[in-house]
C-alpha cells in the first residue's frame, strides 16, 4: 500500500463525493425539462445539503443509539466504496482491500443499517419501509454476485483492478455475450439498489408506495444531509461501477496528474450520459407494483445466469 | 470479417435468440410476446447471415434472408392478426408464475448445456460451441408450450421450438440446402395456418381458446 | 503440552461434575461454571498448540472398555473442531453462573452439562472407531439430558426431547453401521489401520459407507431434511446449553463427514461431493426461509444454524467435487471457507443464543412479537447482540463475512474445464448462497429490530432489566472473540494449512496466503485485508462525524414525538412486527412456504356493512415434517397398533411365545 496508492483513493472519494448531488442535481434537471418544466438548477441539492447542514436535530423520543449511528455507517461504507471503486486509476491503494464482493457487502452493510433506523422509529412508515428495502436488497443479491461471477471467470479474478485491466487488454470482451448479459443484469438491479423508477420513486411521499423515504422520515437536520449524501453517493457508485467495469476506456493505468485528470472527465462523460438516459427513460414508464418487483429482479437473475453459462460454456 | 469479430457476432446473434426466448416467458402481454418472437426470428436470421458471411456462402445468406422475412415478418404478423381478432382478454395466462417460469428456463439452460458438452467436445468452432443455445430455446419453447393456458401462446411455444431447431440447423451443420429450409418452413406455415383455423373455430364454437376448458370436449 | 492439556480438560471435568452432584444450589451453579471453563479452556489450548503445529498428538488405552479400548489421535482437523467448542464453551460456561441462578440450576442438568462439553471435545480426539462411538453416545446422552432440562413446567421440553432421542439415535445407528462394515472391510478398528487397509474397501461398498455416514452426521448437523429436532430442541435447552449445541456439537457433524468420507475412505467419484453440495444447498434455503418466518428468536436461530451447516457443507462438497475433478488447490480453498466458518459460526451463534438466553431471562418470552425496546433497557445484550446478527448475516467487517467471502472465492473460482456436473452446480451454488446471504441479512435486521429498537410491545419488554455480571461477561467475551476472528483472520493461514494436510483425500498445499494483513488466496488472484476494511470505515466515520460538527449544528432536540400521519398518539400496536416484516418476503417464497391463512370476519348486528372484528390467523408448517415424518409416525402407530394384537395380558399366550420361540431356536440353530 503506497502513499500515493492512498492519495488516489482519497481523491476518488473526494471528487466523487463533490460529484454526486451534482449528478443528482443533473438527473432532476433532464427530467423537468422532458416534463416540460423549467427545472432547479443543477447545483440545488448541494444548497439543500449546505442548508440541512445547519438546522437543528430533532430526535424522537422512541429512538436510540441505531438511529443515530445509522447515517454514519451508511456513509462511510458508500464513501469507503468509492476509494475501492477504480473511478480514476485501476492503481488505487484500495483495490488489494477489497474486491467485488467486499464492494457488495459494503453496500448491503449500509442497507442494514439505514433498515434498522427504520425500525428504530417506531412507526408504520419505518417498518414498511424497512421491510420492502430489506426484501428487494435480499433478492437483488444473487442476481449481483451472479454477475460479478460471469465477470471474473474471463478474467480469473474478482478484483475490480484486474478486471478493468483485462477489458483494457483485451478490448473485443467488451462486447461478448457475457459482458453485455452481465451489464443488463447489474443495470436492473442499480435501478432497484437505488431506488429509481420502476422500484421505487425518489420523489414520491406517498405513503404507500415509498420504500427509501419511508425509512429516513424521521431524519433531520445533519443527520438527513448524511442520508442523502449517502443515497446520492450510491447511485454515482453503482454507475460508476457499471460504467468502468464494461467501459473501461479512459482510466488511468497509472498515477501521473494529467492521467488522472484525463480519467476524471473521461468517468464524468460515462456518468453523465448514463445518468441522462436513466433520467430520460424514467420520464416514459411508470412504477411497477411491489410484488411485481420480484418479477423484475428475477428476470435481471435470468440475465445474470446467462451471462454465468455464456462465459463458462462459450469460452 | 476477421475471426474475433465473426465470433462475437455470431455470439450475440444466438445469445439474443436465447434472451429473447426468455423475454417471451417475461412478458405478460400476448402482443409483446408476439413482437419478441418477432426479434427472435431476426436474431435467428442474423445467425445465418453472419455465418453465410464469414463463410462465403451466398446461399446460406439467401436463405438467412427469407428465414428473416419469414419468421421475423410473415408469421410473427399472422400471430399478431389472431391476437387482435380475438375479443378475449389480452394477458398471458400461464400455470405457473412468471419467476419460477423463469427459473425453470435457467434449469433447462443449464440441462441444454450439459446434454450437448459431449457433443461440442468434438468441434472447437464457435459455431458448434454455441449450439446448447439452440438446444435451449427448443427446450424454452417446449415450456411455453406446456405451461401457457391460450392456444395463440401454444402456437408462439410451437414457432419457438422451430426457431431453436432452426438454430441447431445453422450452428451444426455449416449451411443448410436451401431446400430443406424451405421445406421446413412451409411445414410451419402450414401448421400455422391449420392452427389458426382451429383457434377460430374454437373461438367461434366455445367462446374462447382457454385449454383448460377443452378437457370438457373429452366427455 | 497437548497430553497435559487434555488430562486436564478430563480432570477439571469431572471435578464439575463431582461439584455438580455434591454442592448446595449457590456453590454447584458457580464452580460448575468455573470448573466447565477451565476444562473447555485446557482443550482450547491443546487444540491451539495442534493448530500452532506442535504435531498429532496419539495416546492408546486398550482396555478401557471389556470389548475394545480406546485411541486418541489428535490432529489439526480434530483441533479445528475443539477450537470451535473451546470458543464457544468457555464464555457459555460462565455465562450459565449468572443463567442457571433463574433456572435450570438441578442437580441432573449441572452434572450434564460439563459431560457434554467435555465429550464435545473428545468426539473429535477420538482414533478408533470405539472411542468415537463411545464419545458420541456419550454426548447423545448428555445433551439429551440438557434438553430435558425443564420438563417440570414445559411440555414442549418433553416433545423436543422424544424428537430429539428418535433423531439422534437414528444417527447413532447409521454411524455404528458404516463404521462397522469400513473397519471390517479395512481390516482394522483404530483409524490408522483403517487408512492403512482402505485399498481393500471395493467402490460399492465404500459408497454405502460413504452414504450411511452422510445419513448419520448430517443427522446430527441437522441438515434437511434430518433438521426437524433441530428447532424443537435448540428452544426448549437452557441458553447456554443451546449455545454449545448449535455452536459446536452438530458442527460434529460436519467433522464425522469429513473424518470418514475424505480421511478415512480417501475421497471418491465426483458425485460424493456432489451429494453433499445439493444436501447443503437445499438445507441452506430451507433453513433461511424458515428462519426469516419464524417469530419464537430461539427458533429462528436454530434454523438458521440449519442453514449456516448447509453453507458449510457447501464447502466441504465442493471442496470433495473439486478434488475428484483434480483441482485440489481450490479443494484447499473450499475446505478452508468450510473450516473457517465452522470457527466462525461457532463464535457468532453461540452469542446469539446468550443473547437470545438474556433476553428470555429478562422478558421471560421468546416471540419476538412481544418484545421492543430493548436497547435502552439492556444496553450490553443489546450491542452484542447487534454484534453477532452483523456477524452472521456475513456484513463486513465482521467474521462472518470473511469465511463467505473465501467460500464464494473458491465456488466462483472453478475453473469451466473441469467435469460438467461442476460447472453445472457451481452457478447455482454461488446464486443460494448470495441469496441465503441476502434473506440472513433481512432476517437478523428483523430480529434485532424488533427485539431491541422502538418501543416495547408489551409490559414485560418494558420492565426487562439487563442481565447480571457473569451472563455479561460471557455476551462480551463472545463478540470479543467475533471481532478479533474479523480482524485477524490471517492467523489461521498456517493452521488451515495443517487441516488441509491432514485430511488426505481432499486437499494438500497451502489454500490461504498472507502477507500481514492482506488475505491472499492460492492460485486465484483476490485479495481482501479485514482489518484494513474495518479502519477504512472507521476513518470515513470520523471523518462524516468531524464534517457534521463543524456545520454549526445548534443543539439536539429529543423528545419530540415521531410522525405519524397527522395522528398525534403513538403507540406499539403501531410499529411494524417481526411477522409483518417477513411479510413481502414470505410472499414471495409463498410457493415454497405453502402458509395457510384464515381470515374470518365478523359483521356488527345492525348492518353488515360494519364489521366488528377481523381475526388474521396464519400458520407455515415445516413442509418436511408435515409431508415426512408425520406420515411416517402415523405408520409407525398403525403397525404398533396391530402388534397390540399379539399381547393381550394372558400369560398363558405369553408363555405359548416362549415355547415357539425355544422350538424355532432349536429348529434353526441345530
């Protein structure tokens, strides 16, 4: 572990974290404008954040110490993944800590945690909502450790550095059967993990359809700005990840500045234009039903196995 | 067309064959699962074509050709036309539920690719290491065919079974005579047609096409 | 070292048991408690130095028996296992101090209890088929005892206890049959001979020992379906019993399987390994689904050690497929993640069980639904406890993560050339166990939400107070143990090393490499550090707690009441149960759950468009139980039922029995 191997991940949590309300803030805009709507600029769920930041905390009196270590563990773990992450450089100091699967469990780890709040509440709103965020993580997770399989069978390992090192060698993989089935897979389940239509809707506070806002009701002040940070920091790490594991092109090999600033506008791109199509296509469909919800995800398992036997078999 | 890329059009042409096979037991509207059945006859005419290609045949592109103007236009829109002439409810009805039909496909992927291992030991052409898909998809079609209650999706299950065993055809054997395609896909029309008849006649006597209710005529 | 320690592990033993039988109430409950920790300690240590590579230890006692002696050989896969119960014995020893002062504090459970610890630990010493048999039935009684231990005022105890007694002795009887035929055909009763002698074993026969073993120590480990005294038993015993119990003594299954089928036979065709990945597989799933339903805490934790054993023998079959199909590195690996999460498991369910003890001392229920709020008022069990559920639902940085981190590595990392029957089950394998992995997740978030958070649900959970010292000490010591085995896993690369070797038929080389703090795995290109996990997370912590405080924030405002819709009231009956937090995902296993649900409705007299009352009543039975075993009972009863005919109470019949039988003994014999 080199310093300038911890220098890398520390930027990479620093620019993503810089980046991800913008992202966000991007998302709402393409959205209103596709509504028709003139939309709030791309930088206000920062000035929501800087606002959140500076109001009082107001707790409930049936809660305890869960409620108020949850929007910690949740960001840290989102931040930690963005160190391991390979956004920037496949030479950050992160990568031998933990691999695809540590990356997973990290994320779960803030799932559990965000639940268990939840449940800390006390109130209908914080059941229902831990529940179903609980019963769409449980049945997210084959369909994500079955992708990261089809991956690291062609490329014999399950750390991220080695895979985007190896789609960088051997570019034609990009585009085989497995990569493309794997891709569809991870793409179904970041919209469920983060809870975008057709699972969930970021921006509904209907009672009986919200999953991620029935959770966090009771949150406020700088414990909300965590969550929310939290929640926009996993939606840039879920792209990132779908983006620089099939796309690699772009990152950095190595730890020189200009290769590094070249690599950041070059995930930037990648980002931006996933999360504008996410966006866009949001606009046209509507939310399915909860209990259709394991439909959907078993039809992304259905992808994910696929791309397991395609790289087995067609190897 | 050089070797890597001929490999991985190939792949994806038969992979979609397989996806789409799979996105037929997905859907829950009967148009949606005729218009996938339509990309499959695409995907499966895409197979041929990229063969055809590499392999400098202009036969096999010839016939890749008809099989997409057959089985991705011709019969699709036929099955479309029953759908639509049907006044009945448009929604898949099936016996058992969409994951665990789902599931169910996995296995027989995986059953597909077991049976054929000793058979795609033998070549090391990319053609033949990716004829379980083929073997897939008739077995997928074989599931809708039991497990869907309307006879519009039996018929979709039977052009299903077909396509696989089309795809067998294209991946086994480099190049099918133009004949024997054109043979088999005359059987298909023909069964198509008498199927269709049936179902309306079925449709006009009773009032619908639910197999369920034909276990009456038993009696 | 290792002869003194296990002297002394038998000698500080049975002075337990002495003190068990001779001591008033107050001293029996302390020096029982004492005497059994320090015999579980001196195995500990015998089983470290073992593992530290100190070298088998061998020691002969001929004629302990009138029909055969006992051998003792201990090795690193016998030291593994110890090391298990060692880690779970000695914090539970202590902790039922403070326990069996409330309750189970007789005579007959104080002397049973440090027996079964003790034979725990020598099942697994045992080097002849004798000593193994006579150590097992040692423990059969032991903890058959233990389960009994409050028939007094429980008929469930009793009913556990014949389920129990029927299924342990079922196990018994295939044991004793498969070994029996192996060390005859081997030529030889001690386990060296046997492995000497193994050759003369012909395949068929050495399938039929293979499956009757599989038959007999997955009864013990409690796998489907010989899991159904698993979740009668594990709630009806003392908690700290129940710890030793699902922590270490059906891990004992899992070692008898691999003694037997891998050391003792060698290994065999691939579908032995095969075998035991579908018996893992099924009762993995099996034991999550119902675990996830199950509102009686207790009862959930023992089916979800029925999937943590399925998870193990995941490892363990795919460690056997790997092997025959010549890929002995990764069998290495597989049995390794095995190995590791046997220790793991142990920590981790042990303290559940405490925990789950304290809670029920506290509360007198086990049914989640009747608890709440527990955290403020039992602030220790509580923060072990959340301990152990992230442990156990595999989250890093803890333990649990770290064994099914290494058994995913090895599952994913099979190579496609190797047999078809491997890369057919290898996809499927790493789906259940990402699933198992997700559903435990939701299962101990549900557990430990609705015990410990919000409020309680009903006066008992609002009176509970925390638990005494020594019960607090052993919850404490457990995670300890939890949190270092997360930290430092890298300590076991050596001795994992030496269990590989030492079961011949499965695995040799070095499965784990380290280097400090990394984990690094051989011939698969992965790493992982825990440690560094666990202080990157808690630099991100304090570095979000650090950027908080510096946003100005006024001041914490408490007791304002949560929102509620608009209603101003809050009560219990409001928050979301453990049965309602199952709910969607029993829903969607419905297929495989089967529940039955009645709803009946009440209508108010005066018009039936009010109702009055609405009753919800839903019940998911064990479909194995149901669709096996109570089919099976039921034909039992109807033969005994005919066999009644023979007797009826008329000694002259009885004696006419006598003189057919001496007739028939003369006839046959000659």
């Amino acid at each position: 572990m080199s310093a300038t191997g911890i220098a890398v991940a520390m930027l990479q949590v620093v620019l993503t974290i810089a980046a991800a309300p913008l992202l966000v803030g991007m998302m709402r805009l393409v959205r209103a404008r596709l509504e028709g709507r003139v939309g709030a600029p791309i930088r206000q769920p920062w000035r929501d954040l800087r606002k959140l930041l500076r109001k009082e905390r107001m707790v409930s009196a049936n809660t305890g110490w869960v409620f108020s270590i949850a929007p910690l563990v949740l960001l840290a773990s989102a931040a930690l993944v963005a160190g391991i992450v390979p956004f920037l450089s496949t030479r950050s100091a992160l990568d031998q800590v933990g691999d695809l699967f540590a990356v997973v469990y990290l994320l779960l780890l803030g799932t559990v945690f965000l639940s268990l709040a939840g449940l800390d509440a006390g109130t209908a709103f914080g059941g229902m909502g831990a529940s179903r965020e609980m019963t769409i993580a449980a049945i997210a997770e084959p369909t994500v450790l079955v992708a990261i399989f089809a991956l690291s069978v062609s490329t014999g390992s399950s750390n991220l550095g080695a895979i985007v090192a190896a789609t960088l060698a051997h570019p034609s993989t990009a585009a085989s059967p497995e990569s493309l089935l794997a891709f569809a897979a991870l793409a179904v389940v970041t919209i469920a993990e983060t809870g975008r239509i057709p699972v969930d809707n970021p921006a509904t506070h209907l009672e009986l359809t919200m999953i991620h806002e029935a959770m966090i009701l009771e949150y406020s002040g700088p414990d909300l700005a965590m969550v929310e940070l939290a929640a926009h920091l996993r939606l840039v790490v879920f792209l990132g990840l779908l983006a620089n594991l099939f796309v690699p092109w772009g990152i950095a090999t190595t730890v020189q500045p200009l290769h590094l600033a070249a690599a950041a506008a070059a995930v930037a791109i990648k980002l931006v234009a996933l999360a504008a199509t996410i966006a866009a296509i949001e606009v046209f469909i509507a939310k399915v039903r909860l209990f259709r919800v394991p439909e959907l995800l078993a039809a992304s398992f259905v992808l994910a196995f696929l791309a397991v036997t395609a790289s087995f078999f067609l190897a | 067309m050089n070797d890597t890329a001929f490999v991985q059009l190939l792949d994806i042409a038969a992979g979609l064959v397989l996806v789409t096979s799979f996105a037929a037991l997905w859907l829950r509207r009967l148009v949606a699962v005729a218009r996938v059945i339509a990309v499959q006859g695409v995907a499966l005419a895409a197979v041929a074509f990229v063969i055809g290609l590499y392999e400098h045949e202009n036969e096999l592109v010839a016939v890749s050709l008809m099989v997409g103007a057959l089985r991705g236009v011709v019969l699709p829109g036929l099955i479309l036309r029953a759908v639509r002439a049907g006044d009945e409810r448009r929604e898949v009805e099936s016996l058992i539920n969409v994951p665990a039909a789902l599931l169910a496909a996995s296995g027989l992927t995986l059953i597909a690719y077991a049976a054929t291992r000793d058979v795609v030991a033998l070549s090391s052409t990319p053609q033949v290491r990716a004829l379980p898909l083929g073997v897939a998809v008739m077995l997928i079609g074989m599931l809708l065919i039991v497990t869907r209650r309307k006879a519009v999706l039996q018929i979709m299950g039977v052009l299903m079974l077909d396509n696989g065993i089309a795809l067998v055809m294209f991946l086994g054997t480099s190049g099918v005579p133009l004949a024997v395609e054109l043979g088999i896909a005359s059987d298909v029309l023909l069964a198509m047609f008498i199927l269709q008849v049936l179902t309306s006649r079925i449709r006009n006597k009773f009032g619908g096409t639910d197999l369920d209710q034909l276990r009456e005529l038993r009696d | 070292m290792v002869g003194f320690s296990l002297a002394l592990a038998a000698v500080a033993a049975a002075l337990a048991m002495a003190a068990g039988a001779a001591l008033p109430m107050r001293a029996r409950v302390l020096w029982v408690g004492v005497l059994t920790a320090l015999s579980a300690a001196a195995g500990g240590a015998a089983a470290v130095a073992v593992l530290a590579g100190s070298g088998t230890f061998t020691a002969n006692y001929p004629n302990l028996f009138p029909l055969g002696g006992v051998r003792l050989e201990f090795d690193a896969l016998s030291a593994i296992f110890v090391l298990a119960t060692a880690v779970v014995a000695v914090p539970a020893s202590i902790y039922g101090i403070g326990y069996s002062a409330h309750g189970p504090a007789s005579r007959p459970v104080q002397i049973a209890f440090p027996l079964l610890v003790w034979s725990v630990m020598m099942v697994p010493a045992a080097g002849n088929v004798t000593g193994l048999i006579a150590f097992w039935e040692l423990m059969a009684l032991s903890s058959l005892v233990v389960v009994l231990a409050e028939h007094h005022h429980n008929t469930e105890a009793r009913t556990a206890a014949q389920w129990y007694a029927a299924m342990t002795h079922l196990s018994l009887l295939a044991i004793v049959l498969a070994l029996i035929v192996l060390a005859r055909q081997a030529g030889g009763d001690s386990f060296a001979d046997i492995r000497l002698g193994v050759h003369q074993v012909g395949p068929i026969s050495a399938g039929v020992v293979f499956l009757l073993t599989l038959v007999g120590f997955g009864a013990k480990a409690g796998v489907v379906p010989f899991h159904v005294w698993l979740p009668r038993a594990h709630p009806e015993a003392p908690s700290h019993a129940s710890a030793l119990m699902s922590g270490a003594m059906v891990k004992l299954g899992v070692y008898g399987l691999v003694r037997v089928g891998w050391d003792l036979l060698g290994g065999g065709p691939v579908w032995w390994g095969a075998v035991v990945v579908v018996v893992g597989l099924v009762s993995a799933m099996f034991g999550i689904l119902h675990a996830l339903i199950a509102s009686d805490l207790k009862r959930l934790l023992a089916y979800s050690t029925t999937e943590n054993i399925g998870l193990i023998f995941i490892g363990v079959g795919a460690a056997g497929m790997f092997a025959s199909s010549g890929n002995r590195t990764l069998a290495a690996v597989a049995l390794a993640a095995a190995m590791l999460h046997v220790v793991n498991h142990a920590a981790f369910k042990g303290l559940l069980f405490l925990g789950a003890g304290s809670i029920l001392s506290a509360t007198g229920t086990r049914d989640l639904d009747r608890l709440g709020g527990l955290a403020r008022r039992m602030p220790v069990t509580a923060a072990t406890f959340a301990v152990g559920s992230l442990a156990i639902a595999a989250l890093p940085p803890l333990n649990g993560f770290v064994s099914e981190w290494l058994l995913l590595q090895s599952l994913v990392h099979s190579l496609p050339s190797s047999a078809a029957v491997v890369a057919v089950a290898m996809p499927v394998a790493v789906a259940v166990v990402a699933l198992t992995g997700g559903l435990a997740a939701a299962t101990f978030v549900k557990a430990f939400g609705t015990a410990f958070l919000a409020m309680p649900r009903t006066a008992e959970a609002d009176q509970a107070h925390e638990s005494p010292r020594t019960m607090q000490i052993g919850l404490v010591a457990l995670s300890g143990v939890c949190i270092a085995l997360a930290l430092a896993p890298t300590v076991f690369a050596a001795p994992l090393q030496r269990v590989a070797l030492a079961v011949g038929g499965l695995a040799d080389g070095r499965p784990i490499h380290t280097n400090g703090v990394y984990l690094q795995l051989s011939g698969i290109q992965a790493g992982l550090s825990p440690l560094l996990l666990a202080v990157g997370l808690m630099v991100m912590i304090v570095a979000a707690l650090a950027v908080v405080r510096r946003g100005r924030v006024r001041r914490t405002i408490r007791d304002i009441p949560a929102w509620g819709c608009g209603r101003t009231v809050q009560t219990a009956r409001m928050e979301y149960t453990a049965t309602s937090f199952a709910e969607p995902l029993q829903r969607v296993f419905d297929d495989v759950l089967h529940p039955e649900i009645d709803i009946d409705v009440d209508h108010r007299t005066e018009s039936r468009h009010y109702v009055q009352a609405i009753r919800y009543r839903m019940h998911i039975r064990d479909g194995f139980e149901h669709r096996l075993y109570l089919p099976l009972l039921a034909a039992v009863r109807r033969w005994g039922d005919r066999a009644r005919a023979v007797q009826n109470g008329s000694i002259h019949r009885y004696l006419a029995y006598s003189l057919v039988t001496l007739i028939v003994v003369l006839v046959v014999s000659r």
